[in-house]
C-alpha cells in the first residue's frame, strides 16, 4: 500500500477541551504584552491621552484576540481546504481597488466594505502564505526542483506584487515577494534559480527605476545620501537617528521624549513607532522589544518543527519568516538601514488591517500546533472526513 492509501485514514477530532489544552498560553501573554506595548507607546504619541490612537488600538486588539483563539481552535484541514479561495478573494479585492479604491495619503490602497476600510493589500500577505504552502505541500522535492512546476506560484506572488507596486506600495509589494521568495526557498527550490531571478532583476532596474513615482526616487537617493536633502525627503530619517541617540542607554523616560512630544518625529504612531520607544526607554528598552519578537519567532520556528504535516510546517515557516521580515525593514528603516517604504511594527503600530494581519497570522501558527499531529495527504482531502 502506498503512503498516500495510508493517509486517506479517518483522523480522530479533538475536542474543544483538548484543542484549548494545546494552545500556548504563554505565547499569547507574550502577544498581549507586544499589544501592551504599542497602546503605552500610542499614549505617550498622543501626549498623555488615550485618545485618538491607544484606546483604538486596545479595542481592535480585543475583538481580533477573540479571532485570534478562534483561528487557531479551526481545524487545519478547513485552512488548507480554503487556502486558494481566500488567495482569490483577495486577489479580487485588490483589483476592485484599482476601481472603486479609497484615495489616502497619495496612494489609493484601501476599500470600502461598508463596516470597515480594508487594506486587500496587508490581507494578502497571509493569503499568499497559504495558497503558497498549499501548493507546496501537494509536491515532491523532484517536483518542486523542476522549473514547469514553479510557473503557478510564480504567478501567485507576481500577480498581486504587481497590483500592489501599482497603487503605488512599494514596501508592501516589497514584502509579498520577500515572503514568496521564502516559501520558495523553505520548499526546497535550488539556490541557482534565485541567483537567476536575481541577475534578471539587476537587468531589469533601469526599467523598474525609470517607472517608480518621484517620491519613491526621493527616498532611495535619501537612504543613499540621508544629507542631500535635510529639510525635505531626508527629514524624516535625520529626525529618527536625532531621537535614537538621544534615548541612550536607559533614555529620556516615559512621556519625556523630546523629538516625538515637539512633532520634530514625523509618523510616530506608526512607521517610526520604535523610534519613540527608544527615545524614550533607550537601548534597554529597545533591546526588551526585540526580545519579546524573538521569542515569538523561536516558538514559531519550533511549532513548524513538530508539525507532522508539510502544510503545517510551511505555513508556521512562511508566517513567521513573513512577520520576522515586517520586524526586521521597520526597525532598519528607522535606524537608516534601509530605505524608507511605510512599514509597521506588528501589534505596536498604530492601524486596522495591520493588526488583523499579524492577529491572523499569530492565529494560524497557534492553530498548527493545536493540530500539528493531524495528517494531510500529499494530493488533498478527498475522502478525508474533517
């Protein structure tokens, strides 16, 4: 009998009980505390008050907590059942955008639902990750390394980047080809054929160069040359490595931080977020933050390790990689690192769509370990009683 006869048996279901029993508790008190952390820093933003940013952001938290626990207690069979139909969906969203898009801030990136404004954009960073790591997991290593196979998921990750670099969102659509680009890597894909993709890409800039917005030119000669232009394009990150220095090691304490509480800190309840926490709590309590994420990534990095399904080892992958990449270009783009590209801090940052998107995301790594012992065949479900 094959392995795949083996794995159409009927897999027992858990109980409500046992499926809370598995869930990590400690890693969701280590995900309050980083929500914690953003409504304090949203406070001291707001000069003191809770209004307009940090009792905003403690509601959002608390209905998606509840989403959170729910995510994760749904069987992972349902998630890969509707992988490539939530892919769809919010490809469709993103073209609607292209049409009856609300305009903000220059781009045009979010529509109306009617109940909420909905950024398809940051939704489509964990739908990708899940049609991604459905497809993955229905193929052989042999498949995986041979170039006809790669065509779909290619299309997977360029169809939405290209949509997304449209509105114009440069660092998003940045972010859906770092996390494809993962996917492909943690699926087994060989390292020449992304040196390839990279000669390509070097071909093909004075192309891609010559298309970006005069604004996303600004910040790329900024990041190159910060004191080209001070008071304008550069302003931003002259200001956040002014406020960095000046937390030091233990910094100015909490609602003391000059740069933010003057409005010399563009942005400080969202992109630069950090920079105020540093600011004010210095190097330790920056170092704190990053060890709060590093925790969460290890644990998401060990979830995927006792996962006995491929789908469930890719998508704790894909979804950690993924929000380790969020972590990583905010904090290098406030330190001067990287360019500026409109990047938030999960569950710190100050907006809606983000926090769905790291709340759903932070759901489904629960979910695969609640479920890590359920087996999905390598050629789907059918016949599989969920």
């Amino acid at each position: 009998m094959t392995g795949y006869n083996l794995s159409f048996r009927r897999t027992p279901s858990m109980s409500l009980l046992q499926k809370l029993l598995q869930v990590n508790w400690a890693v969701v008190l280590l995900i309050c505390a980083l929500a914690g952390v953003g409504a304090g820093m949203l406070y001291s933003a707001a000069n003191a008050s809770m209004e307009p940013w940090a009792e905003r952001h403690l509601i959002r938290f608390a209905v998606l907590f509840v989403l959170l626990i729910a995510i994760a207690l749904t069987d992972i069979r349902i998630w890969f059942r509707f992988a490539y139909p939530a892919y769809f969906i919010t490809l469709i969203l993103l073209v609607a955008v292209e049409f009856k898009g609300t305009v903000g801030m220059g781009a045009q990136r979010w529509i109306d639902l009617g109940v909420i404004q909905l950024q398809p954009s940051e939704v489509m960073k964990v739908t990708l990750v899940l049609a991604l790591a459905r497809y993955f997991h229905s193929l052989s290593l042999e498949d995986v390394r041979r170039p006809l196979y790669l065509l779909f998921p290619l299309f997977l990750v360029l169809a939405p980047a290209g949509l997304v670099l449209k509105q114009p969102d440069l660092g998003t659509a940045t972010m859906l080809v770092l996390a494809g680009g993962a996917l492909f890597l943690l699926a087994g894909v060989r390292l020449w054929k992304f040196l390839l993709v990279a000669v390509a890409t070097g071909a093909i800039l004075p192309v891609a160069w010559n298309s970006l917005h005069q604004y996303q030119k600004n910040r790329v000669l900024t990041f190159l040359d910060p004191s080209s232009d001070p008071l304008g394009a550069g302003y931003h990150i002259t200001q956040s490595k002014i406020a960095l220095g000046s937390g030091g090691v233990f910094g100015r304490g909490f609602l003391e931080g000059t740069q933010s509480h003057l409005n010399f800190l563009p942005e400080k309840q969202t992109d630069f977020i950090f920079t105020m926490l540093a600011e004010e709590f210095g190097m330790v309590g920056a170092m704190g933050l990053i060890g709060l994420y590093l925790l969460v990534f290890l644990y998401g990095f060990a979830v995927a390790l006792t996962s006995s399904n491929h789908f469930g080892r890719l998508l704790a992958l894909g979804l950690t990689v993924n929000l380790f990449f969020y972590v990583f270009i905010n904090m290098a783009m406030v330190m001067g690192l990287l360019p500026v590209v409109g990047i938030p801090l999960p569950l710190v940052s100050y907006g809606g769509t983000a926090m769905l998107t790291a709340m759903t995301s932070f759901g489904l790594i629960l979910c695969v370990r609640v479920h890590k012992d359920i087996s999905i065949p390598r050629r789907g479900l059918q016949g599989e009683v969920v």
